[in-house]
C-alpha cells in the first residue's frame, strides 16, 4: 500500500496563542489536506502533558508529539537559545519554558510547516522567523494536489 504525504507541524508550545490559532486552522483545513492523500502531525518539545493539552483544548484530530531534547527541530535548524532578557520577558507573562518542555535549556522552536513527500523529501517548507505570521493552510494544497497526481 502507498502512504501519502506528510504536513508536519513544528509549534513552539501550548502558551503561545498564535501557534493555537495556526493549529485550529490547520484543524479547519484538515478535511482538504486528507482528501489528497495526506496525513498530519504536529510537534513541539513540550511535555507529553502539554501536548495531550494542546490537542485536548484545539480538538486537534490529528496527534501532537514531543520532541524530547529538541532533536527533530535540530535537525530542521528550528531550534535556537532564548536570550537572558527574553528569558525574563517570558517568565514575567507566565511562559516558564523550562516548565513547558521538562528541560532547563531554554532552547525554543521556530514555528515550521513541511510537506513530506512518500519517499522522504520535503516538497515543501515554510519557516515562520517571525512566530506572529503563519502562512494560510490553502498554501498546502496545490502542494498536495501536485504530489497526488504523480
């Protein structure tokens, strides 16, 4: 049998809004993305707890796994070292990332969307540098659309 693509999601965590927002509506587009054959996950390094959350509170229909130790977003070149002062910045709204994500580091993820293909490589990769803009989720479909047709 011949599995589909894959959209993978990269989030920073369940405390930042704009990635609940960007997660709902991938939710909203999730009927298209799998009428093409493809399949969806997110992934953040996040506890398993807060990632259970994230779903629970977006009524996410697809899973949200962790990335313990930030590999995968490592590997993507997601991942970067919160400054002191944005630490401090955080810690005064509330968003204790070491508490988030069940390791001191301080390390975060850059928001990121992949299109992978069956055989592994990504068609498609967009990389939110500003975490506030997300591309729309119908950017994925002629994506999908194309990788359905071949």
């Amino acid at each position: 049998m011949r599995r589909g693509p894959i959209v993978l999601l990269s989030y920073r965590g369940r405390w930042c809004r704009y990635c609940n927002h960007e997660l709902r509506a991938i939710e909203a587009a999730a009927h298209d993305i799998r009428s093409l054959g493809a399949s969806l996950v997110a992934v953040s390094q996040q506890t398993p707890d807060n990632s259970l959350e994230t779903q629970r509170r977006n009524r996410l229909s697809f899973a949200s796994l962790v990335d313990a130790g930030g590999s995968v977003a490592h590997a993507f070149g997601l991942r970067w070292k919160v400054s002191d002062e944005l630490c401090a910045v955080e810690e005064g709204c509330g968003a204790d990332l070491a508490a988030f994500n069940g390791d001191p580091s301080w390390m975060l993820t850059m928001p990121g969307r992949y299109v992978v293909a069956p055989g592994g490589t990504i068609e498609h990769a967009d990389i939110s540098v500003d975490y506030t803009r997300r591309g729309d989720p119908s950017e994925l479909i002629p994506v999908l659309a194309h990788l359905a047709a071949h």
